[in-house]
C-alpha cells in the first residue's frame, strides 16, 4: 500500500468530520434566526407598526389595499413580534427563510469549505438588523447555483439530491422575501433574473424551473396568508410611492465618513471577488460580480439614507456576503476581505453606541439562551406566550390609556398599540402611521378613506412629528377632514376624542382670495392674512439631485416660520408634502392648537411669512412656486367649551389672599412662547394660555393645592380662572421637595370679554388659606 492510498481515509474521515461540525453549525444559524422565542408588543412608533400587522393579518385586511405599508403578510416573520392568532404564520414563514439561507451556505461551501460555517453563527447573532440575511440570500442563492453550474467534479446521487434539496429550499426563501418586506423586491427580483442568466446559459429548462419555483412560491405564501390572489399585482404597485419617496422623506444624516467607509469596503471586496472569483469563470463570473454590486448597492441605500440603526442593514449585509464569497475564494483573499468587513463593521456601528471586544460573545450568548428558552417554553407548555403577550398589553395600557368606545377607532399619527392593547376595535386607515404619508397619492388614499363607510366612528388624535418636521405635514389633507367631519368632545393630554358625525361643512379652500407667488430658496415671502391658510409649494429637484436621489441622498431642506410673537422656528420640509399641501397658518405643535382651531379661537401664533432653505446649492431649483389659499373650518362649540376655562367666583379667601409668606410661583409659557418677569404679554387675543408652577411657603402635601389666574383690570374689576393641576416631577426634584410632584398649573382662558390692559396674577389656595405670587404680568 502506498502512502497516498494510506493516507485516503484518513482524509475521508477529516471530510466527513468537517461536513458534521459544517452542518452542526448550520443548524444553530438557522435555529438563532427562527423566533422560538418571540418579541412581546410594545408602545411607541416602531412596535406600533409591528403589532398592526400582526392585527392587520388576523382581521383579514388587504395587504395593498387596506394596509399599504413597505410590509407584506408576512411582516411578522421579520418583525418577530407574538400575537396568539399569527404565530403559526410568523414560524412556519420563518423556518423555510432560515432553512433556506443556511442551505444556499451550505451548497456555497460544498465539500471543502463546511468547517467555516462555524462563523455563521457569530454573523447572525451580530446582525442587529433583521433586513440583512433577507438582503443576502437572493445573492448567496445565484452564487450557489453558479458553484454548481461550474462545478467539474461528478455527484453522486446522495450529494446531488442534498445540493437540489438546498437549491429549492433557499430558492422558495427567495421567492417568499417580497412579500415579507415590498422593499426586497429589489435585491429578490435583480439577482433573481441575474440567477435565471445563469442557468439558461447551462441548463435552460433548469432556468425555467427555477423561474416556475420563484413564482409558485411568491403566490402560495401570498395565498396562504388569506390575501386574494387579484390583488397581489396591486400589493407591489402600492410600494411605488412608499418606496420612491423614502429618500426625500425620511432622509437622516450621520456621520459623512461612514457612507465614504461602507462604500470603499463595497468595492474592495467586488475587487477582490472579481480577482479570486469573477475573472476566471467567464461570464457566470461576471454575473455573479454583478449580483453581489446590486446587492451591495441597495444595502447601502437600506443603511445610509437613514443613518441611524439602520447602518446595521447595511453592515450586517456586508458581513453575509463577504462570507458566501470567501467560500469560494481563495483563503487569503478571503482573509482579506474578511478584516476589512469586521473593521467597517465595528467603526461604523461605533457611530450608533460602543462595540466593544466581548460584544460578538455576548450575542451569541444572548442568541443561544434565547432560542433554547423558547424551544423549551414552545416544547412544555400548552400555550407559550399567552402569559407574557397579556402582561405586555397590560404594560401598554398603563403607558397609553384610552377611555373604551363601542365605536370603530383610529388613532392619529402613530400609537396603534394602544388600540390593541385596550381591546378597542380598530378601524385603520390605508397608510396606517401618519409619518408615512409622504406622498400626494398615499395622502388621498388616507383623505378617501375618512370619508367611506369603513371610516373609524373615533379618532384620537395629536400632533407627534418625526425629525423634526412641521406637525401638519402628517397626514396633512386628512388633518382637514377631521376638523370638519369629525366633532371634538373629549381632551385628555395628549389626544383629542373626535367622534364621527354629519359632517359640518365641506372644508373650503377659498379660491377666490387665493394667492399664488413665486419664490426662491432663501426668500422671505409673506403669508396672507387669512384666518387658515394653506400652503402648497411646489419645489422640484435638479438633475444633479436626481442623481443624488438615486445613489444616495439630496440635501435635506428646511422651511422657516416667523410667528407674529417674534418667535422664528424651523422645521424639516418634505417637497412631496409641499406639492400635496398643508395648514402652515396658524402654527399648530398640540392637541390643544386643533381644539382651538375647531373652536375658532385666536389662541395659536400666526404665521408672518415663511422662507424654504438648503444647507446645499446645486440640489433643488432655485425657484418655485407657492399658493397660499384660505382655509373655511366651521366653528365647534363643544370645543370652545373643552378648552377654555371660564371665568368663575372663587371662594372668599381667594378674593383677598395673603400676601405673606410668598409662595414661590413661575410662568414657563404665556400663549406656547417662553416668559421672562420682565416681558409684556401681547393682547388683543380671545385667549390667554398660561402653563407654570407654584411652591408653597409651607412644606406640607399639596394634593389640595387650587390654582386661580386673576386679570385686574385699570378701573381695578378683576376677573378669576380656576387653573388645571399638571405633574411637574422636574419640580420636585430641582427643589428637593417630593409633595411638588403635581404642583404645576395650566390654564386656558377665556379673556374675550377682558376690555384694555390687564394685569395678570397667580393665587394659590390650600387647607382655605390664600395667597399671592404678586407677579404683576402686564397684558396690553
């Protein structure tokens, strides 16, 4: 026996070895990337969305047509997120992604190369986006049936049969993805006609099988989800808005070198992958080459038009495909690669909170303990979850409370958890969170909505902007119907109740006093003196930002409101927004401005004039044009009653307070705009508003504690506002004083039959003793 013939099964053994700890560590990835142990609901804007589809699902809404959303049906399977009624969905959906990803991985690396699945693990648990494996697969996919089609070696029937059953699998994960998110249609479609290339050029009936696959398995999850089958074309032509007007939208700058990073980090390793790979497969190569560009270019998109956590898309991306390619690369080249990716991934993700050395063990910890916990809850017990998912609505109700309705319900811009959680029966709208609603076609949708039968009966509503837009620019056009279809009859901070009736009036933009300018960025132009005003400004990009829309993204701009208190504030500006219209007078922050609006009160600033502003030339047209137009609201009674205080008798002492000792008394705001002792307070308003706190001389509980506002007229008549309570922990914390936890005030009153000057005082009346502030505000 010769030493090669010696030494045959000892390599066989180290083969098969290898294949065992390839595939061992290919389970684990998969398991880390099923939710056996899944997120519970929570409030806030982003698991407000997460729930909604899950609650969208079960109530058999549309997908594209009652939610448009970038998430299809299978939006739980990214999310992750438990609701009893779509588990089922979420695991199932999520099993074939995993099974599949880790089996294009596997026919990457086989038969040499099964050892370094080891790493996939560690790349799984240290992807912090979901979006990253979804994003790798189409392209792990075309690189796997591209190692087959060039293969030389010969299969035998068990290893054939292994590499097929891995190929279908991943190639049904593909085909699923889209509807998972509308937005990996990109990479889904791109790299899977780049993939039917492939195996057309090799084996064409192959390549019409696979195209057969990717299509029967897009249609099933879509039908088995309960959509109807007609209206799957309409669930990708619903992206088109959401998706194209992203950039514009919902744009956020970070760090300048992170993209720069990212971008160099793309193109060496599509050098690299060219050198070890592309350059000596003829045009299989290059195809592949081209694959993996378009799968780094739309990540880079995903991360860096909004550079917050989504960088991790972006990095987390980088780091599944430098692995696929490395499996088919030589060692050092794959070394190479591999250390520029871990570096970009640590510099970048730096930028959002520290990663430090024990971070990648700490993930995979984390992402082991969590998965065996939830096979072990999943295993023993009768219905896992239920407990946790009951206690996480509990937790949601506390944070937001709703008073319970027999009515359909909406709530305006984002919360809808707290639907869910307080048992109230939603009746969304199409684009389902206000922030969303950035385009003229997906603002109609929503406008339309409002005014068909399935309209929610109540809305709470309050204003809630992202990024520091202008508050009226969510869901702008529908802002008007409900202050005309719909009638205020409950406040409780931070949400009006509006409950749907006749509607008052058609809301009139008044034409005829309409009027039109044109304008140039950087130009101060005037708002006509209309009591409501809306604007619509039409400000249309270059080429250059045409190009900077689609590689990366423009400059943001900004529009600039001078108030007629003086105040000068800025807020981001959406041009798509601009073109669709939005109430830019008066100047509505809160839930108490569109109560005032609805009462045809004068408590709100005024818009003076306006100004749209680039940090950058070259971007936008220097000019455009604008219309300013009146806005008819008919006036609400009931809300006129909700927001003012009325002037009252208050008890005797009130009437003749003490003087000492002084309580400590401040006013934070008159009328929204910060107070100094020394300011004079413009009058001339039917409303006073007036938020601030008082401190008792006296260390004892104020829970009694009643708030009076007194305007003193010149001939000395004096008019008297019992104020509202208001928390106030900063207080009680600055002072080192506990029991001022709830000594604040906030009064909206009602002066309109407050004739000249006045003077504005506060009184503070506990255990029936009264005193003073003698503060001394002088109103003209």
């Amino acid at each position: 026996m010769n030493q090669h013939q010696a030494t045959q099964p000892l390599a066989r053994r180290f083969l098969t070895l290898e294949l065992f700890v390839g595939v061992v560590s290919l389970v684990i990835a998969a398991l880390f990337l099923i939710p056996f142990n899944p997120t519970m609901p929570e409030s806030g804007l982003d698991p407000s969305w997460r729930y909604a589809l899950n609650v969208g699902l079960e109530r058999g809404y549309v997908f594209g047509r009652d939610l448009i959303f970038t998430f299809g049906p299978l939006g739980s399977v990214f999310s992750t997120v438990f609701d009893p009624a779509t588990d089922k969905i979420m695991m199932i959906g999520s099993t074939v992604y995993a099974v599949g990803l880790c089996a294009a991985m596997f026919v990457i690396a086989h038969p040499r190369r099964h050892v370094t699945a080891l790493l996939l693990p560690v790349i799984v648990s240290v992807s912090l986006s979901r979006d990253s494996g979804f994003m790798a697969l189409p392209f792990c996919l075309l690189l796997a049936i591209t190692r087959v089609c060039l293969a030389n070696e010969h299969y035998s029937l068990k290893r054939l049969s292994a590499i097929v059953f891995g190929i279908v699998v991943a190639t049904i994960a593909t085909g699923m993805t889209p509807i998972v998110k509308g937005s990996f249609v990109g990479t889904s479609v791109s790299v899977c006609g780049l993939t039917f290339v492939v195996l057309a050029m090799h084996h064409l009936r192959a390549a019409l099988a696979f195209a057969a696959l990717v299509c029967v398995s897009l249609v099933l999850a879509w039908t088995l989800t309960g959509q109807p089958i007609d209206q799957l074309p309409h669930f990708f032509l619903a992206q088109g808005p959401i998706i194209s007007g992203y950039t514009d939208a919902m744009s956020l700058d970070g760090p300048s070198w992170a993209p720069l990073l990212f971008a160099i980090a793309s193109l060496s390793t599509l050098v690299v992958f060219y050198v070890g790979f592309a350059k000596k497969n003829g045009r299989s190569g290059w195809i592949v080459l081209l694959g993996l560009a378009l799968t780094l270019f739309i990540c880079f998109k995903a991360g860096f038009v909004r550079q917050d956590g989504h960088v991790f898309v972006a990095t987390g991306t980088l780091l599944f495909v430098v692995y696929a390619t490395g499996l088919v690369m030589p060692l050092r080249m794959t070394a190479l690669v591999s250390v520029v990716s871990i570096v970009v991934y640590v510099l970048i993700g730096n930028t959002i909170f520290p990663i430090r050395g024990s971070f990648a063990t700490y993930r995979v910890r984390d992402a082991w303990d969590t998965t065996m916990s939830g096979i072990t809850k999943r295993l023993t017990e009768p219905t896992p979850f239920k407990a946790s998912f009951d206690a996480a609505n509990n937790r949601i109700r506390t944070e937001n409370p709703l008073p319970h309705v027999d009515t359909s319900v909406d709530v305006y811009p984002t919360e809808l958890s707290a639907i869910f959680a307080n048992g109230l029966n939603w009746a969304g709208r199409p684009v389902f969170q206000s922030y969303s609603v950035y385009d003229p076609i997906l603002d109609s949708k929503n406008v339309a909505h409002l005014h068909s039968a399935a309209a929610p009966q109540t809305v709470f509503f309050t204003f809630a902007p992202i990024d520091h837009r202008l508050p009226t620019f969510d869901d702008s056009g529908s802002l008007l119907t409900l202050l005309t279809d719909y009638k205020v009859v409950g406040y409780n901070a931070p949400y009006v109740q509006l409950k749907k009736g006749q509607p008052l009036a058609e809301p009139s933009l008044q034409t005829a006093p309409s009027k039109a300018v044109q304008g140039s960025l950087g130009e101060t132009i005037a708002i006509s003196d209309f009591a409501i005003t809306w604007l619509t400004v039409d400000i249309r990009p270059t080429f250059l930002g045409k190009l900077a829309n689609t590689v990366f993204r423009p400059p943001q701009l900004q529009i600039e409101l001078t108030l007629d208190n003086g105040q000068v504030v800025q807020h981001r500006f959406i041009p798509a927004v601009g073109r669709t219209g939005f109430i830019v007078s008066p100047y509505l922050t809160g839930p108490q401005d569109f109560i005032l609006v609805a009462a045809g009160l004068t408590g709100t600033p005024h818009v003076k004039s306006f100004r749209i502003t680039s940090s950058r030339k070259g971007f936008w047209r220097t000019e455009f044009s604008a219309r300013m137009t009146a806005v008819a609201i008919p006036l609400q009674i009931t809300a006129r009653r909700l927001i003012l205080t009325a002037p009252s008798t208050p008890p005797s002492e009130v009437m003749s307070p003490l003087q000492m000792p002084a309580p400590r008394c401040h006013i934070d705001f008159i009328n929204g705009v910060a107070f100094a002792s020394d300011s004079t307070v413009k009058g001339g308003q039917d409303t006073l508003k007036l938020d601030g706190w008082i401190a008792p001389a006296e260390t004892s509980a104020v829970s009694s504690m009643k708030t009076w506002v007194t305007l003193t007229a010149a001939d000395g008549s004096k008019m008297y506002f019992q104020a509202r309570p208001t928390p106030r922990p900063d207080v009680a914390q600055a002072l080192g004083r506990s029991e001022l936890s709830n000594s604040g005030f906030s009064a909206m009153l009602d002066i309109g039959r407050a004739n000249g000057p006045q003077t504005v005082d506060v009184i503070t009346e506990l255990d029936g003793v009264a005193h003073a502030c003698g503060l001394g505000v002088k109103m003209q």
